[in-house]
C-alpha cells in the first residue's frame, strides 16, 4: 500500500489542529496544516493594505512571496511555524484580525486553487495528516482515511476562548460566537470547495469527548484501513 495518508475536515473549533498534531506523532505521519497556508496569505492581504475579496491582487501578491511551514507535530501545543519570505509570521497568522478575514480570502476560487496546488506539492508521496476545510473533499480525495470532526457550537466557542486566552488575547465571548457563526456560513457557502463531508469521509462528533478518545476513535478506524 502507497497511501496511509489522513485528511482532518471540520469548521473552527472542531479540534482539528490538536487531533491532526497528536495523530501525526503517534503514527509518525507528516503534519500538513493548510489552514495556516491562508492564514499567511491573509496577513499578507491586510498588510499591504488590499482588499480581502481583491481576488487578483491578493493572488498576485501570494505568487511573489515563499511561505515556509516548519510543523511540530512532536509537541501539539505549539502551532506551526509558518515564515513568509523569511519572517516569522506565526504570532500574527493567529491575530483576531486574521481569524476574522481568512474565511473571505479562502473562499477566492483563484486563490484556493493556487494554495491547493502547493499543499498537494507537500502531500505528494508523504505519508502525511492534511487538516482543514477541504482537504478530503479536494486537495487529497484519495486519502486512505477522511475525517470530518464536527462539535456542538457551545463545544467550539469554549474552545476557541481558551485558546485565545492560552495565546493572550482577549477572548470575549459573544464576539467569539458571531466570528464562529460568520465563517461557518463563508466556509459552507463558498463556491468553489466549500466545507462538506467529503465522499466516504467519517463523521466524529467530538462534543464531550477528551482529546483522547478522539484519537483513539481515529486511530482505530485508520488501523483498520491500513490492515484492510
């Protein structure tokens, strides 16, 4: 067997970074995280002042820029490091400013298409966990096991809370809510590669369940993919 690669779908604060790091150093896979990928590419957008639904001049900009992804599935606390022509962009990728503009600037088909082109340049012949909105449905439909994580949006908000808290940010609670809300509506409703459950994907529920059983649910299923 060539393939033993995972894709992680699901909408924010699923757990998707968290279960995608721990399943990489467990089954010693490589970690892709393509949403940091757009995240890079949004702080890029706000940077210098452009439009997020400028498709062109956000398209051209990325094109002139190298972003590098260093991934520490070996600790799933940390992020991934991601530099952008050399500068370490990690801290800011994670900004509220961000978080709120991602969801625009990755649903501009050029761009996804253009993104969705390197992360597969990443994929090709690893042995690799790809989490993000579309990576069972586009970027990997071919992965040995899709995963679409999902929670309940009190789960989701907590979550997200806490994380921004973790990170010291301000983490106001109702603001959380509608920013959670606005991007599963962007990411649902976009036109090319919207979120979905992709086809033969697996649905966790993750509401209520530690980190631990997530993984170990996960890993079951994958185990018995590998052993047929």
């Amino acid at each position: 067997m060539d393939n033993y690669t995972i894709t992680i779908d699901g909408p924010a604060g699923s757990g998707k970074s968290t279960i995608a790091k721990i399943l990489a150093k467990e089954l010693g896979l490589t970690y892709i995280d393509t949403g940091a990928m757009y995240r890079a590419v949004t702080l890029l957008a706000l940077e210098n002042g452009i439009d997020v639904d400028d498709e062109q001049a956000i398209l051209d900009l990325a094109k002139k820029v190298k972003i590098d992804i260093d991934n520490h599935a070996t600790d799933a606390d940390k992020y991934t490091s991601v530099t952008i022509d050399g500068r370490d962009v990690t801290g800011p990728i994670r900004s509220r400013e961000v978080g709120a503009a991602v969801s625009m600037v990755s649903k501009l088909s050029g761009v996804r298409k253009y993104m969705v082109s390197l992360q597969r340049e990443m994929a090709q012949g690893a042995k690799a966990v790809l989490e993000g909105r579309d990576t069972g449905s586009v970027v990997f439909p071919d992965a040995l096991l899709k995963i679409f994580l999902t929670a309940s949006l009190e789960e989701r908000i907590n979550r997200r809370k806490q994380q921004l808290l973790q990170n010291g940010q301000k983490a106001d609670r109702a603001l959380i809510k509608e920013e959670i809300i606005h991007r599963d509506k962007i990411d649902s409703g976009r036109q090319d590669s919207p979120l979905v459950v992709p086809q033969g994907g697996v649905i966790v529920d993750t509401t209520g369940l530690s980190i631990k059983e997530v993984v170990e649910k996960i890993k079951r299923l994958y185990g018995e993919k590998v052993h047929g």
